[in-house]
C-alpha cells in the first residue's frame, strides 16, 4: 500500500504543459523565420544534420525528468509492515442511490452531489468505526467492502455515477439485500446501513428485506435528498442549454422526492428518517446517533511502517535530465541510415 506524503507538490507538474506549449511556440517561430530566410531545400542543404525528431525527444526527455523530480517532491511511501490491531467502533454500510432521477438539480448543485457531500462529511466525523459503500440504481453494485480506510472510501465515492450501474430505476430492495450480507457475521458489531435517496421506483418486497434486515440485527436509517416539487432530469448537454428526460407524450418527466417511502423503511428498519437537504443537520444526527452507539472490539490488519520511495525518483529525474544535456540535436548517423523518421 502507497502513502502520499506531500500531495500539495503535484501543482508542479504544471510546468510541463508550460514547456510543451513553449516548445510549439519556439517550433513554429523558427519554422517561420527559416522560410523567410531561405526555401526548404536550401535550408536542408545549409544544415544537413538538423534532426527535428530529436529536438522532440529532447522536451520529452526533460518532461519526464521534471515530472519524476515533482514526484520525489511529494514522497511516495510503501507500507512495508502489515501489523494485527485492536479497534472499536461500530461497522456502517451506505447504499446510494446513483439512478437518473438523482441528477435533479431541486437540490443544489444536485440530489447526487448532495448526497455524496453528506457521505463525505460523515466519514470524515467517523474514528475507528469501519465503513462499506454499495451503489444501485436498477441494480445494486459493491463500491467499497467494510473497511477502516476512510480516504479510499471518500476516493471510491467521488467517482460514484450512474453510468456505473447498468440498468436504470430505484431497487432499494437490491441495496438492502446487499447491504445484509455486505457485514461480517463473525464478529458481533454494531451495524447500521444508510439508504441514501429520493425513494422513487421502489419495489413491493422492500418492507420484507428492510424486516430481514433487523433480523439480523442491522438497524436501517434512510437519508431523503429531493424536494417534494420535484424537478426535471438533465440527460444530455446541447450546444449551451440542457435536455431533459421526457415521456412517450414528448412532457418533461419531474422526479419527486418519495418521503414517505423512506419513513416506512426506517420504520421498519428499527432507524429514523433523516432529511438530507440540511447538510449540517443530517451531519449532526448521524454523528450523535454514532457517539451512542455501543462499540465492538474487531481486529483489523493495517501497515504501521512506512518507507520512502523519493530516492528512486530524484535517481530517474536526474538520469533523465542528464540525458537530455548530453542528447544533441543533430541526426543520428546509425539511425539516419535505417531511415526509421525519414530523416534522408
């Protein structure tokens, strides 16, 4: 496992989009003043080892190098000892909802984004309690097992979309499902799992699954994004306005947010409802809810020891920018008779 030390330095990296945009520029003013000076033919004459390929190779070469230099700069490490450690905390699975009628925008910047920033904002109030993500939509899908790493969670979440799920509509019954046998039955954790949605298209089995669910001693909270007024889907960008999902009338199609759809499943899920539309309230109750929760003591393996991986990038960057200093840019003898650029 990797570990990134100084993640502000990759800024730096800029540079080397500077340089390559330089480098056009240099080519094209040269270009230029050659053709003012003399014809093509003259010119190859006048200088018959100019190699425009390796002027190329050149700014690659010196982009690599630069490149490896900021990647020392941010020190990668390497977890390099794997250690068994006691915890406590409870283990909470979110099942988000990533179908269309999430990309409405009656919730700024949108019920998805909105949806995400809570998940985000709880994990980052989370200690040792462990964390799993599933998504659904006609579909549910496994984003991220039960795990203590919170930063690959919030990774894994951001990229979350309804492109990742392969057929369309609201199965929360699916995520339920899921979200029973996403927990570890041999260890006897405090388990919750987060529905996060605006409850539309549901199925008829839910309230049973939800009922499984406490069986097996879950507890299930939903979480509401949406308005009851609703709003139109945006499907599709045209030149500078927005298409939107319409039904087989040619009618803009307004998706509204199902309170009392996830009320009943946090009835019967032994939870609570929560609205999702006042961030920091919902923040607020999910944190409280966690404070008083009885922690489980788990084992759980991660690496306490890590190395550093800098040296070997300032080694490559520096070979590299070597290289570039002793690389000419006159024409290869050897490669000018394999004619490999057509460089004759």
């Amino acid at each position: 496992m990797y570990q990134i030390e100084e993640p502000t330095y990759f800024i730096y990296l800029a540079v080397i989009p500077v340089i390559m945009v330089f480098f056009l520029m240099m080519l094209w003013w040269k270009k230029r003043k050659q053709k003012q000076f003399a014809d093509t033919r003259l010119l190859e004459k006048l200088s018959p080892e100019r190699s425009t390929f390796k002027s190329v190779l050149k700014v690659i070469v010196i982009s690599l190098g630069l490149a490896f230099l900021v990647i020392a700069l941010v020190n990668p490490k390497m977890g390099t000892k794997l250690e068994t450690i006691k915890r406590q905390g409870v283990d909470i699975v979110f099942a988000l909802d990533v179908s269309k009628s999430m990309l409405a925008e009656d919730i700024a910047p949108s019920r998805l984004d909105k949806a995400k920033q809570i998940i985000t904002r709880i994990i980052e109030k989370l200690g040792s309690d462990r964390i799993g993500i599933i998504i659904y939509a006609g579909n549910s899908y496994p984003l991220l097992p039960i795990t203590t790493d919170h930063a690959a969670a919030k990774m894994f979440l951001q990229n979350a979309n309804p492109d990742m799920v392969s057929s369309q509509g609201t199965a929360i019954n699916e995520a339920i499902e899921r979200g029973i046998t996403y927990f570890d039955n041999d260890e006897q954790t405090n388990r919750f799992l987060f529905i996060v949605s605006d409850g539309e298209d549901h199925e008829e089995n839910t309230i049973d699954l939800t009922q499984q669910a406490v069986e097996q001693g879950i507890k299930v909270y939903t979480v509401g994004v949406g308005t009851a007024d609703g709003g139109p889907i945006p499907i599709q960008s045209i030149g500078s306005g927005i298409a939107y999902k319409k039904d087989s009338k040619g009618e803009v199609v307004i998706t509204k947010m199902k309170e009392d759809v996830l009320r009943s499943i946090a009835n019967e899920g032994n939870g609570k409802y929560i609205d999702g539309n006042r961030t920091q309230e919902t923040i607020d109750i999910v944190e409280d809810l966690l404070i008083k929760a009885e922690k489980s003591e788990f084992e759980t393996k991660q690496f306490a020891d890590y190395k550093d991986q800098f040296q070997w990038f300032i080694g490559l960057g520096l070979l590299l920018l070597i290289i570039d200093v002793l690389l000419l840019e006159k024409k290869t003898k050897w490669i000018q008779k394999l004619n490999l650029f057509n460089e004759k």
